[in-house]
C-alpha cells in the first residue's frame, strides 16, 4: 500500500547549539497540570516558586536515537533542569536500546518519558499516555500525523521532527571518482557507481557493524524497492496478510552479499561503528551510507566544509521509480503510570517550545514536526527541491513486519557480512520462520 507523496528530504542543519540558551523562563510557557493552588501575594508567590522549583524531582528519559540528536536533546533536558530545578536522568544507550526496552515493557516499569523509534502506535501505544489535550497537539503537522495515530484517534507522542530519507552521499568522493548521482535510478547504477569509487581508491560504502543497527538500516532502506515500490508486483497486501516471500528476500540479502564480494563495504565493516561511518564521510573516504538526515548533521558537525547530500533510494528495474523513506525520527512520549506524570508533562511542552523543537529538528536535519517551528536546513535545502515529487514509502520493517523482526534483520545481516557460508538463504529462512512466529492478523 502505498503512502501519499510526501515533500521530500530537508536536510543538514547546524547542531543545536543554541538548546542551552533556552533555559530561561519563556512566556507562555506551560505551567504542571493538576496543580491548582490559593491566590497568594507576590511575596508568598515567589518563595513558593523557589520551594517548588527546588523540590526533589526526578524524570526519567531514555532515547534510541545516537550522535547529535543524542545530545541535543541531552543539552534541552539541562536547559530544563535549569529552569525547573526538577532532575532528568537522562540515557541514549544506542543498540542496545530496543532490547531495554522490551524487558522494561514486560516488567511495566517504562522511563517517564521516552522516545519511540517508529513504534508510538504499533508497540507502544498500550503503555503511553495519549497526548491529544496538550495544546501543541493541534500543531502537529498533517505529514506526521498519520504515522503517529492510532484507529481511534489518539497520539501519543510529540514529533520532533519529520524523518524523510534517502541515501547519503559525499559529493566530493562521487565528483573525483567521476559519479553523476543524477544518474543513478537503479541499483544497477548504483552498482556502477560504487566500481568508480573502488577504482578512486575510495570507499564505496562505510558500515559500522559493531554497532548492529547499521546492517538494518541496509534492510529498511533496500527492501521497499524489491517488495513494495513497483505496483506491478507489489507484495504490500501480502505481507499485511501474513505472507512472507522468501525469495524476494534472497534477492535482498543476495545483493548484499555481492557488494561485500565486489569489495564496496569497508574492510573493518564488523568492527567499525558508527562513529567511525561518521568520520570516514568527514574525511571524503566513503561515498555513500544508508543513514538519514542525522548522518548528514553528524558528519558536518566533524567537518563543517564537508560536501554533504543524498540520492533517493534506487529501484530494483528501471520499470520503476527512485523513492524515499519516511517515518517517525525524534518523537517523545510519556509512559501512562509515570509517578512523576505532571513533571514529564511539563518536559513535553518545554521540548514543544518551538525555539527548543527548532535546536532539536536542526539537529536531526528535519523538518519540524509542529506546525509553525522552521528550522534551518542550510545549503543542503536544495535537495528538498529538487526531490519534492519522489515518492516515500515508510520504513520497511516498521509497516510490513511484525514487531520484533529488526533484530533479526541485523542478526542475519552480519552473517553476510562475514560471507558465511549459505548465510543469504538462512537469512531468507529465518526472517521467514521468525515472521511467521511474529505475526498476527488485525
């Protein structure tokens, strides 16, 4: 099924730095819910804002998201210690991330507040409270909205920002190794290219395997285009049925694999990390990594002159068409049973703060999620433009698997990269057997 077009990608923003000027009180900002008190003179007023303002109160905060989103949002929860006196213990643990919080949702002891990566609706929307009464609900814009909200109606999360991708790319490496990427439609060409980067001296493509969610993103970004994007074959009803085609996938994972044999992944790709991904596209070594806007921000924060952009993601034949993907980036929600509920409401509506949810979306090179926040997307706006009419599909496994099949595809993925024997077409059976474990029929 596909999703409507969606302006496409925005892109490479300065870091946000300005989060830490933000801790001074703002007008209008948002006062605790449920904390109706007595008139009182300003006197009385003000020692009870000091006493409040210096209560013992602690928020918890944990976040997939790494690099400079990571900390910008670190840097808008100290601006708002700052201004409240409340603690925020805040955690970006990487990886590890998803696995955390599977055995906190079976424990159903969830941080106060957390980001969802893809998941508000799917996984977790049992366990958040929805977040449809804040007044900067209203400004949630109409191109995250449907991603975000349930069959009844309800959100539950703030969209910091709109996450559409493609494929990064380091101009400079594509411009010496004599690479149009105007002219790279199919993963044919795309193939192609990557023989004149190698021939360069130059790395095709930086993985930085150590940190396993870097295979995914190979899958998320790859698979649409063999299983959804040509409406000629189309496996999307399929796969909403509960079907799952394990040759299809073979030619995923196949291709993969011959991209390790032809020599375009990094040499170190398993125990490379991300960081290292980062570096190599600062340096001008890596022509492309399968990363969203965030690579793009991160790489320019390690070399502001690097010549960064992207390509849209290519297609399987040239019966069909380029796209792009789309999907929750940054969204922050609050956990039902919170303790501290009011606090993390008042967390919420300080990130909301459009001079806050400006730093935060600069920093993941997005658009603002909210109606009326424009962040700055810098030289990198061009492609913006210039891909407004390509097509976005959502992130593969967040619309088309079961929840819990992201581990698989990094699992299966290093097994690849390590070119073990028959690892293309146990990958296929096991992501098969693992979808059919998974899945259940709405």
């Amino acid at each position: 099924m596909k999703c409507k077009k969606l302006m496409a990608l925005l892109c490479s923003a300065a870091m946000a730095c300005s989060l830490m000027a933000c801790g001074s009180a703002q007008e209008g900002a948002s006062e605790p819910m449920g904390q109706d008190a007595p008139a009182a003179s300003d006197s009385q007023a003000e020692a009870a804002a000091e006493g409040e303002k210096g209560k013992d109160v602690t928020i918890t905060f944990s976040t997939n998201v790494v690099g400079g989103k990571a900390e910008a949002l670190r840097m808008a929860c100290e601006a708002f210690e700052e201004e409240t006196g409340y603690t925020v213990d805040f955690q970006a643990p990487g990886e590890s991330y998803e696995e955390l919080m599977k055995t906190k949702m079976s424990a159903n002891e969830l941080p106060d507040v957390f980001t969802t990566h893809g998941w508000s609706v799917a996984r977790y929307s049992d366990y958040l409270m929805p977040i449809n009464d804040l007044e900067w609900a209203a400004d949630i814009s109409e191109q995250i909205k449907p991603v975000i909200t349930d069959k009844n109606g309800n959100m539950y999360v703030l969209p910091v920002d709109m996450d559409i991708a493609g494929i990064v790319c380091n101009m400079a490496v594509l411009e010496e190794a004599g690479v149009n990427p105007d002219e790279i439609s199919t993963w044919d060409d795309f193939a192609a290219a990557c023989d004149k980067v190698k021939a360069a001296g130059k790395t095709p493509i930086h993985m930085g395997g150590k940190d396993n969610w870097t295979i995914g993103q190979y899958f998320d970004w790859a698979a649409p285009s063999f299983y959804i994007t040509d409406e000629s074959k189309s496996h999307a009803d399929e796969l909403k049925s509960g079907k799952f085609d394990t040759a299809v996938w073979e030619e995923v994972a196949g291709m993969m694999s011959d991209w390790v044999a032809a020599g375009y992944f990094n040499e170190d790709v398993l125990t490379a990390d991300y960081n290292s991904d980062i570096q190599s596209l600062a340096q001008a070594e890596t022509a492309f990594a399968f990363y969203g806007n965030g690579g793009i921000v991160d790489t320019l924060g390690v070399n502001p002159d690097a010549d960064m952009g992207m390509i849209p993601i290519p297609s399987v034949s040239e019966g069909d068409e380029p796209s792009l993907i789309s999907g929750e980036d940054i969204a922050v929600g609050i956990w039902k049973d919170s303790k501290v509920k009011n606090e993390a409401i008042e967390l919420l509506n300080y990130l909301a703060r459009p001079d806050v949810l400006k730093g935060l979306a600069e920093a993941a090179g997005n658009k603002a999620g909210l109606n009326g926040v424009d962040a700055e997307i810098g030289k990198i706006g061009e492609y913006y433009n210039k891909y407004a009419d390509v097509e976005a599909f959502p992130y593969f496994d967040r619309e088309y698997l079961p929840s819990g099949m992201w581990d698989v595809m990094c699992s299966t993925g290093a097994d690849i990269l390590a070119q073990k024997d028959g690892a293309v077409e146990n990958a296929a059976k096991t992501m098969e057997q693992n979808f059919n474990d998974k899945f259940v029929a709405e």
